[in-house]
C-alpha cells in the first residue's frame, strides 16, 4: 500500500511514522528541505525508541523503517498513491490549494483522509472531484501511541470509502469511531471550550496552570489536564480550531481566550516551541 502524507508537523510526522511502521511505503510531502530533514531527524530519533516502549513487538531497525519513506517537496510522487492522509494546518485558503495539487497528481482511486479537527469534510469534498472518497480521520496527538481516530462522515461520503478508510487503519493497529459531520465533531466541539475555559481561568489568575491541570488529573482521574493537552496539540492548532468553531457556529462560546492568542503571538506555542503553559523538552 502507498499513502501520500501531506504536512511533516507533528501530526504529519507522528502518521508518517505509524505507516511505515506499519509497513507500508509512505511519501511524506511538505513544502521545503528543511522542514524535511528535521523531520527525517525526528522521526529516526521516535522510532529508535519506539522499541524501548513497545516491548512486546519485534522492533525493526530505524533506518529499514526509513527506508519506506520516501520525503519531497514534489507531488508527482503520488501518481500511484493508494491514500493521502493530509495534516496541513487548520486554514482553508492553505487546504484548498493542497487539494488543488492533489488534484492534479492523484489517481481517481485515491482516498483522501482529511486529518483536521474541525474544518467540514463535506466542504473539502466539495472542491474536489471525487466527494464520494474524502473522509475525516482526526488523529490523536502521539499518533503512534494512540490506537483509536475520531473517522467523520461527509454528505458524500461512499461505505466503500469507509470500509477501506476501517482497513487501512486497522493495519496501523487502530480502530475508527464513525460520527457525522459538523463542525469540531465531537472531540474538539467539547474539549476546545474545555482547553479554552482553562486558559481564561489562568488569564483571571483564579488558579496557576499547574494548579488547574491537577484538578483535572488529581480529582476527575484524567490522565493529563487540559492546559498540558492544549501544549502538546500546539496552542497555534488550539486557537486556529477555535477559530473555526466561532466562525462555523456564529456562538460566542468558542471565542478565543486573549492569553492564549498572546501566547501564540509571541511564540509560545506548546510541546512543539518547547514553551507553552509549561516548558518541554524538544526531541
């Protein structure tokens, strides 16, 4: 099986990893060398110790699973592609012209997995020409280590696309939970206002964000609280979300907290700067 992935940020890189892993030869695109060659880094460094933590698999050597992974700046990689899993940030005017290239490179077999935590999969589907095999798969942030996706119904969405959208997963070793398709769906239409509401209790100095995230993980049993999930999804990810939630329902509740905007501005944007509500070690 060949999968184009679009985007090497950290949901791009964690997918990437999880198909080749899996086996499968993976063409991971994103738009310059650099970006690339850092996340040829990143990914050798996670999957040499993947076999630290998944002590009852057989752990190949990093470099033969490298060498399913195929990094460029090029589309025309993707002429034989059987999916394309697409992580590119949660912007409309930056999907439309992903998708217009894809257009262009794709075989009409494809399948298009949208990975987006609230942009509409019948709007994505709407401006290519095959809606019937476009489908959301939100994944869960580390990829590699969560074995279940949020998988979203667009308006045109065909079985045969689910089913084989269920197949593919399930040699990545994960299992897909099937919703409709509004707006943040059902992960982040909740867990948005929940990260969101933290940060304006940090911004009211009610509490500290360590004192909020105990709350969460002390009392309610979470095993992370929702100032810590907010940094490692990326406060930039975080904010474009709810922006799109605000936009989307027209409901003040999804307004964003100016903290967590001000952070974003200036550079603080979680697990992936190294500096978010808390500080974090950059692999």
């Amino acid at each position: 099986m060949k999968v184009g992935v679009i985007g090497a940020g950290v949901m791009g890189k964690g997918v990437a990893q999880s198909l080749a892993q899996s086996r499968h030869n993976v063409v991971l695109i994103d738009v310059s060398d650099e970006v690339l060659d850092q996340a040829r880094t990143a990914l050798f460094t996670n999957i040499r110790f993947s076999g630290f933590y998944n002590k009852d698999t057989e752990a190949e050597d990093p470099e033969t699973v490298l060498s399913r992974v195929e990094f460029t700046t090029h589309y025309d990689s993707l002429s034989d592609a059987d999916f394309i899993i697409e992580n590119v940030p949660e912007q409309w005017d930056v999907k439309k012209e992903v998708y217009a290239q894809l257009e262009d490179y794709c075989p009409d077999s494809c399948i298009y997995l949208v990975n987006t935590s609230c942009i509409s999969i019948t709007k994505v589907g709407s401006i290519t020409r095959r809606p019937d095999k476009v489908i959301g798969v939100h994944f869960m942030n580390p990829v590699p280590l969560k074995p279940v996706v949020e998988a979203i119904q667009g308006y045109h969405t065909s079985d045969t696309t689910i089913e084989a959208t269920r197949s593919l997963l399930h040699t990545m070793g994960k299992e897909a939970i099937l919703v409709q398709d509004l707006p943040g769906f059902v992960s982040n239409r909740i867990s948005h206002l929940l990260m969101n509401e933290a940060a304006f209790v940090v911004q009211d100095q009610v509490a500290s964000p360590e004192e909020v995230d105990d709350i969460f993980v002390k009392c309610f049993g979470h095993k992370m609280g929702p100032l810590h999930t907010a940094d490692l999804i990326g406060l930039d990810t975080v904010v474009h979300s709810l922006d799109v939630l605000y936009e989307s329902y027209q409901d003040p509740k999804y307004r964003v907290c100016p903290l967590l905007r001000k952070m974003v501005d200036a550079g603080l944007l979680g697990a992936k700067s190294g500096q978010g509500f808390f500080e974090h070690v950059i692999l």
